[in-house]
C-alpha cells in the first residue's frame, strides 16, 4: 500500500505512535509519506521506503500568524496526486482530519484519483481542543466526513461517541512500542549516571504541558524522597517545565531532580527507573506509560482514564484518583520498600504488554483496517 501520514512532529504521543507506525508499515512493504511542518521527533532512520514532504507557509502582513491548515490540505492533495497514495492517514482530529477532507475535496473537483481518508483520536483533541465551542462541529463533521475512524483505547472511544454523537463505528486500535527497543534491560542505561548504589530511581516523561500534572510528579516524588534515598528525571519539556523548576526550587529539591529534556531514544534510559510516575488529569491511553512497563518499570498513575487499558492496579502498578498524590507516594514507598513485591511487578510489567501492545500485533490489526476501509 502506499499510504500518507500526517501528524504533529513535536514530542508527543499522537507523533510518537504516528512516526512508530510509518517505520514499522516501511519494514512491511509499504511506502510511507509523512506530511508535515517539520520532520517527525521520532523519525531518526533512513529508510527508502519513508519519504518527508515538508509542508511549506507563506508569511504574509495581512495575516498575523502564518496560515498552516490550507498550505497542509494542499501539499496533502499534491503527494496524494503525485504518489497515488491509497491511504491519508492522519493522527489527531485538528486539524489534521479537516486538512484531510479539503485535500479529498480537491482531489475529486480535478477529477483524480482520492485516496480513503482514515482519522486517528488520540485524546485531547477530543477531551480539550475539540469540545471547545469554537472547534466543536468542526471536529464533529471532519471526524464524520473520514473513511475510516480508529481511537487509541475504548476509553477515548466511548467518550468520542458520547461527546461529538459519532454514528460511524469506532475501531479501536491500541497504541504500540517495539519489542526490540523497549525491554528491561539496555546496554545503554546506567544508572551510576544518575544515581548512588543506595539510591532509588523515579521517573517521568511528558510533554509538561497542565493536563501532565506536573507539579503532582514533584508533590509525589518529595513523599517518597523523605522515606527512602531517591533521585528524579524529568524527560521531556513543555509550558510547564518553569512551573515545575519553579516547584522544585521551592521545595529544596533541585540537588535531587534531573531534568534531561526531549529524548528521542527514552529506551535508552527506562531501564534504569525503578519507579514511574504519571499522575495526568487526563490520559486518552499513556504510550510513556506503556514505554515505562515495556522496559519493566511499574506505574503509577490517575484512575479514571485510560491508563486503565494498560495497569493493572496491583499487578503492574498502582491507580488513584486524580490528585491523590498522597496515595500515589505511599504504594510507591510501600512497592519500593518491598523488594520481592517489586521485582514481581516488574516482570509482570513487561510480560503483559507484550503480550497485548508489541508491534507486531498492533501493526497488523492496522494493516487489516487499511485493507478492511479500502474495499468498503
């Protein structure tokens, strides 16, 4: 197949698992076009099946800011014509979904072939940009106008059919990490980099924007210093990244806490962690998550969201309700103090999303939607 890609390029999950699914649909076979600003975070291999086609703006005084959605609809229709492309998958509602059916548009008034549009939700374009009153039936009448419509887990699913009243089937197709690179054990991490032999590893990764909670990570991580010797990392950065600076001066923690920015190989330094903290006011499904349990690492995170699909509260991980970083801090202590419960978890971690996350399932069950709306 030969099959478009549109995501937002920048640290992020939706661009993350976008950019995984493009080098894995490559290593099948298929030819992959990414269409965007700027070339995907995570897209750091050549690979003569993936090809970039940069979406270029036009600065303009009549404008203040430089349009992108109609320079994207346009380069979608160009490649789309120039490649025969079967396929323009795009990932994230806004406004990818809406550049998508103006390229389709576009396409059909030249009388060209129009590849099926597919529509990928991967959270807060549906729990936070799309329920805006501004973008609401714009959201609603491109999720509408795709082909085809995938969520990332039946949480966000279900909250799509309720909120935008969606009466096109969902098909929901789980987020994914690659066996091969996230496992419990990296030649790469060591943890003399971070920490003392007698101290303890917490983590987190993020794109610390408010929804992260970020401020909670640090409340948690203070709790669990206070008992047992411990150091923080911070991967990733964002809006809130001075916030929490700010946060951790203020509690006298800066000795403790590492921040090591955007890091495209987290696999890489997972491995080291004993603990992961992901306390998010909203999680459509937690692919850091899912990273930190692939590289055998236990969780814990917010109850009522989809984190759901991928802890299992006392098997993997630990789930509270949003905010409760008190609860959050004492299983972490509890877990870490108890060194059998913790190597337990740790195996149970990494065998159980491989059995139901790794690539190899997800990617086909993907493939088998492509083929299942192509000949719809």
């Amino acid at each position: 197949m030969k099959i478009g890609i549109t995501c937002y390029p920048v640290a992020g999950g939706s661009g993350i698992v976008a950019t995984e699914l493009g080098q894995q649909l490559a290593s099948r076979g298929h030819d992959v076009h990414f269409i965007s600003y700027a070339m995907p975070f995570r897209l750091d291999k050549f690979d003569s099946r993936m090809m970039y086609h940069s979406v270029e703006t036009t600065a303009y005084p009549l404008f203040k800011h430089d349009p992108y959605t109609l320079p994207l609809a346009a380069k979608m229709a160009d490649v789309a014509r120039s490649e025969n492309l079967d396929i323009l998958h795009v990932h994230y509602a806004i406004p990818h979904a809406t550049c998508a059916y103006l390229a389709k548009s576009l396409l059909q008034s030249g009388g060209h072939h129009v590849p099926k549009i597919i529509t990928t939700l991967h959270g807060t374009d549906i729990t936070l940009v799309g329920v805006d009153p501004s973008f609401f039936d714009i959201t609603r009448f491109s999720i509408q106008a795709s082909d085809g419509i995938t969520a990332v887990s039946h949480y966000l699913a279900e909250e799509t059919q309720e909120v935008f009243r969606i009466d096109k089937p969902i098909r929901v197709v789980h987020n994914f990490f690659d066996p091969l690179r996230f496992k419990p054990s990296s030649a790469d991490c060591s943890r003399k980099q971070f920490v003392t032999d007698d101290e303890l590893l917490i983590g987190h990764v993020s794109n610390f924007r408010p929804v992260k909670r970020v401020t909670d990570v640090i409340d948690i991580f203070d709790r669990i210093q206070t008992e047992l010797p411990a150091k923080l990392i911070l991967i990733g950065e964002g809006p809130d990244t001075i916030l929490a600076r700010r946060q951790i001066t203020k509690r006298n923690l800066a000795s403790k806490v590492l921040f090591l920015g955007n890091q495209s190989r987290p696999e890489a330094l997972l491995p080291c962690v004993d603990l992961f903290l992901m306390p998010s006011q909203e999680e459509s499904f937690g692919l850091a998550a899912l990273e930190a349990l692939a590289c055998g690492v236990p969780v814990v995170g917010s109850a009522g969201t989809g984190l759901m699909e991928v802890i299992e509260c006392g098997v993997n991980g630990y789930l509270f309700p949003v905010g409760d970083t008190a609860s959050m801090a004492r299983a972490g202590i509890d877990l870490l103090k108890d060194k059998h419960r913790w190597l337990r978890f740790k195996t149970a971690a990494s065998e159980r999303v491989r059995q139901k996350f790794s690539a190899e399932k997800i990617v086909s069950e993907y493939e088998q939607y492509y083929t299942e709306v192509l000949n719809g």
